[in-house]
C-alpha cells in the first residue's frame, strides 16, 4: 500500500516514472497513423473512428478476454484516451493526466493540476492531442496545458478565455486548436489555435457573428457582447487535400428568441441564416483562422438544441432513397461521387454537405420523421433550412414537447468505408419544455418520443451513406454514453448506462459478444495494438448524461466506478 500511495503522490508533482523509447510523433504520422496506434479523439483526421486493426474479428470475437483493469480516480469522466507506442494517454477525471503501460496498466506518469476542487470535479474535457513529445490539455481552469510526453511534466501553459474549455483538442500542422463553453459573452465563444511546442496563441474565430462579420446582420442588432453560440463539445475533423478544418458550433443563448431578442420572437428569420454562426459546420483554414463556408442546419434556435460534435469525413456515391431521405439535391447527379461531411445533431436529423463547397447533398429527420421535428422544412435545392415555429415560445408560461433532445450525445458516431455506413447511437428522446411565467422558471426535461415504445428507447442506427437507409439494432431501454469503435474485423463496439459493453457484426449488427462491466460505460472506446497484438479499451464511470436517460427509460440510475478495461484474445 505504501508503494501505491507514494508513486500517486510523487506523480501529482511530475513523473512517477519515464516512458522509454520514445518516437516523437511527427505531422506525417497523424496523416497516416500507425494501424497500432490512436493518435487523436476519433484515430484520424477524417473523424471516422475505424480502426485497419483485424486480429480481434467477427469470427473470434466471442473469445475476447480482460487484459487488464484500472480504476482511475472519482469525478467526471467524459474523455477519449490516446495511444502511442505502447502508451496510454488518459485524461481522467479531477484534472489529471495518466500515462500508463498499454499492456498492463501499469503507471508510467502522472500530473495532477491543482485547482479547486469545485473545479476539477467537472472536468470534462473530451479529448487529448499529441504532438512531437507535446501531450495537448484543456483544462477545467481554462488554460491550455502543453505537458512532455515522457515525464508528464509542464511544459508550458497558456490562459484562455473560453469558461471550462470543455471540447478539448486536436493539432493541425503545429496548431493545437481548441474550444469550449462560454459565460455569456461574446469575447470567450471561439475556437482557437495555439503553437503545440511553445503554446503561442496564433489565432482565433469568434462562434457568433460580429459587427463587419459575414453574418452580422443575421442577429437582428442584438448588442454584439450578448451574441453568444459555444462548441462545448467534440473538437473538430481536418480535410488535408483541401486544408480545411470542419467545427460544430452549438446552440445560441439564451435559449429562446424571446429572451434572446429583447422579448421579440421575430427579431431575426424564421429560416436561415438566423444567429449565426450557432447549430453551424464551419470550414476554416486552419493556418489563419479564417471562414471558408458554412451551413447552418438550424435556424433561430428556440429551444437549446445542439449541432456540435464531429463531422465525419468520408467518399461516397450520392444516390438518396424517397423512402429514407425526406430531402435531396435535384441538382446532384444520382450516383455522382463525393467528398462529403456527414453530420447528426443532438436535435436529430442526419446531413450530408460536399466538404469542399458547403453545398447541400441530402438530409432527413432522425431518429424519426415526427410534426413537432425542429426542422419544418428544408429548400433542396439551395439547403436552406426552416425553422418549426409552431413550436415557438411566444408567451409566459407556453408548453411543448419539440423532438428531439440529446438524441445523440457528445460520444461520437463511427464510420465503416467496408459498409459504406454511419454508426450511431440514438435514443428515441424529446424535449418537454414550459417557458418561463406563472409557474416560474422555465422548465425543461428529457421524455420519450409520444407515441414511441419504452422498450425501443435506444438503439443503434447503421446509416448507408449513399442511399441514406437505416437498419437499427441493439434495440431497447439501455442507452449509450459510449462512443463508436468500428474494425476492419467487420466489428462495431458500443456500450450503455447498463455496464453492458457488446461488439457487433458491422453488416448485419449481431451481436457477437457482451461483458458486463462495473459501471455505465462513456465515451472512450479505441482499439490499438503492441508488439502486434490488438488490444481493445473502454472507460466506465460518471458522465452528466447517464443518469438522465436511465431515469427516462425507467431504468436504475447507474453507478459510477470509473475505471479502464482493456480487452484482447487470449
């Protein structure tokens, strides 16, 4: 017991050990990543979360083994680890940095950022970065953090504006550009870019448009301190053909147009551009920071509906199916193919954009087509997106239920180029919201779709990318909070609040294997391999969604433990 606890404590000062053998991570390697490795949040720029690795497959995956465990402290625990050369890199909760052995757990550093305890509580940064010998951190205090890969040691640190710097990192040729939540002005809702070896801040994009900004008119003159739109959540994906870098921007606050317009609901347009750049992709350059495009798939937000999270990168044939997609480019030649950025919203809806241009391709209501759908429509032709302002809160004390909410979260989807199809975990989830008036304050809560079944609450959906047809499986009350592996071995791994973590057959979505864990599973979930042997890793623990849809599919909330499991074939 005294070994533990005095490598815990020298670890909290610097590095309990030293990783050996380093191989500094160059630009070409996040490029082209080693199969073995997982250099960022979703393994590469393309955000696609599939994994060439192929030892682990849908033949043996039944045989699948504990490898080792490790629990990782109390708090919030929402992060994604990366590997490197045999190293895990993890951002565990109460503001520390673990590096550990990849093939047994064991501790190699450890640093420990002292803030309140308040503070490191809710850290919730999603993501790391690497870069060189550079591990990239956002901090719950609000710096970004440069730390030596080999000893965990501060290198350098930079304060940022931003309140919590929530969506962590990723680096692009040297930058490590990062983003977060906001406090209610507009100074501290960007997205930055700092040098990833000195931490020299080099530039940032301001998230709501203002004056002299491409859409500045689009807040109805709103006082320009008050225009407010974060990306709180996963950092964003990187196009190196085009140079481009793809981030989603959330919601504008507050939440409703009244409030948010001096008690005008018409202030601004009912379809977009409105509130720019909030429930946006943005396409920026990231060597200036500049806008190249954008796309608004919600308008005038009335409701606090989130478009943030990853764009999935991928090639595709564009040939939508009437009976799955609601609407379609006339003007795009059927089976012409694309670069695309594919995108679902915690409000629901899938979208399909050309990557180099903007230009709309197709979308459609997901998880369902319902009339109180945040969209009321969508112009094809142009991608114009129409706000439902039969749902809108024009008085005290109005009351609706507006789908969807949180039907997918900050865990992100995966995609397969062996099925052409999108992997995502959904929850058949609606907003029941009362604005503010004789019963008080506003009121906002999480309910089952009417109509929808409790038993068919979750599920995942696989989503063809040419055609848009969904095959769901995994079908029940368990929702996840964990992020999407998919393999070349013709898997897709996903777990729930449940503690049940599954593999999957990637084409038909049988369930292949199960192991029951100690707590919810979140976020997390890579595959890596050392020394040619294919590992794969996931998280349980607290997370803020967890508890939430347990309580609205009527399941016991979960518990926490948060812990690392590793799995591999005996």
């Amino acid at each position: 017991m005294r070994k533990i606890v005095f490598i815990l404590a020298f670890g909290a000062l610097g590095a309990a050990a030293q990783v050996k053998n380093y191989v500094p991570v160059t630009k070409e390697m996040l490029l082209n990543p080693p199969a073995g490795d997982w250099l960022m949040f979703s393994r590469t720029y393309d955000g696609q979360r599939f994994s060439p690795l192929n030892q682990i497959n849908s033949r043996n995956v039944g045989q699948l083994r504990t490898a080792w465990t490790r629990g990782i402290g109390t708090g919030s625990l929402e992060s994604i680890p990366l590997v490197h050369n045999g190293v895990m890199y993890v951002l565990g909760p109460s503001a520390t940095i673990l590096a550990l052995d990849a093939t047994d757990g064991e501790l190699l550093w450890q640093y420990k950022r002292e803030v309140p305890a308040n503070v490191a509580s809710q850290s919730r940064a999603k993501t790391l970065s690497i870069y060189d010998d550079v591990i990239v951190y956002t901090s719950p205090d609000s710096f970004v953090v440069g730390l030596d890969a080999r000893t965990g040691e501060r290198r350098w640190e930079t304060k940022a504006d931003t309140r919590g710097h929530t969506s962590g990192s990723i680096v692009v040729d040297g930058l490590a550009i990062s983003s977060g939540t906001c406090n209610g002005l507009r100074s501290n809702c960007y997205i930055a870019a700092h040098d990833a070896k000195t931490g020299k801040e080099v530039w940032k994009f301001y998230t709501a448009a203002g004056a002299g900004d491409p859409g500045d008119s689009s807040w109805g003159g709103a006082p320009e301190d008050k225009r407010t739109a974060s990306t709180w959540g996963l950092p964003g994906t990187y196009d190196p053909q085009r140079k481009l870098l793809y981030w989603g921007v959330a919601n504008p606050t507050p939440n409703t147009r009244v409030v948010r317009h001096q008690g005008k609901v018409d202030a601004i347009p009912r379809e977009s551009p409105a509130d720019l750049y909030s429930n946006s992709t943005l396409a920026i350059h990231p060597d200036t920071g500049k806008l190249a495009w954008y796309y608004q798939h919600l308008p005038g937000d009335d409701w606090d509906e989130d478009y943030t999270h990853e764009r999935i990168l991928l090639r595709t044939k564009i040939n939508p199916d009437p009976k799955f997609v609601k609407w379609a480019n006339p003007d795009i030649p059927k089976g012409q193919e694309r670069d695309v950025a594919v995108m679902v919203g915690e409000g629901g809806g899938v979208f399909s954009l050309d990557r180099g241009t903007g230009q709309f391709l197709w979308a459609t209501p997901f998880p369902f087509d319902v009339p109180n759908f945040v969209l009321k429509n969508i112009d094809p032709k142009t991608g114009k997106t129409f706000i439902n302002d039969s749902l809108f809160f024009t008085e005290p004390g109005m009351h609706h239920v507006i789908c969807f909410w949180n039907t997918r979260g900050y865990y992100p989807t995966a995609y397969s180029p062996s099925t052409n199809s999108l992997y995502v975990p959904y929850v058949d989830n609606c907003l029941d919201m009362t604005s503010a008036g004789p019963q008080g304050g506003e009121r906002r809560f999480g309910v089952p779709r009417p109509g929808g079944s409790l038993d068919e609450f979750a599920g995942i959906a696989k989503i063809n990318m040419e055609t848009g047809e969904i095959l769901r499986f995994n079908v029940g009350r368990a929702a996840s909070t964990g992020s999407v592996l998919a393999t070349a071995g013709d898997l897709v791994f996903n777990g729930d609040v449940n503690r049940r973590f599954r593999a999957f057959d990637a084409r038909t979505g049988k369930q292949l294997w199960e192991s029951i864990l100690g707590g919810p599973i979140t976020v997390s979930t890579i595959t890596y391999a050392v020394a040619g042997k294919q590992f794969v890793a996931v998280f349980t623990g607290d997370n803020l969604a967890a508890p939430g849809l347990a309580r609205e599919a009527q399941l016991k909330p979960p518990a926490g433990h948060n812990a690392v499991y590793v799995f591999a074939l005996p």
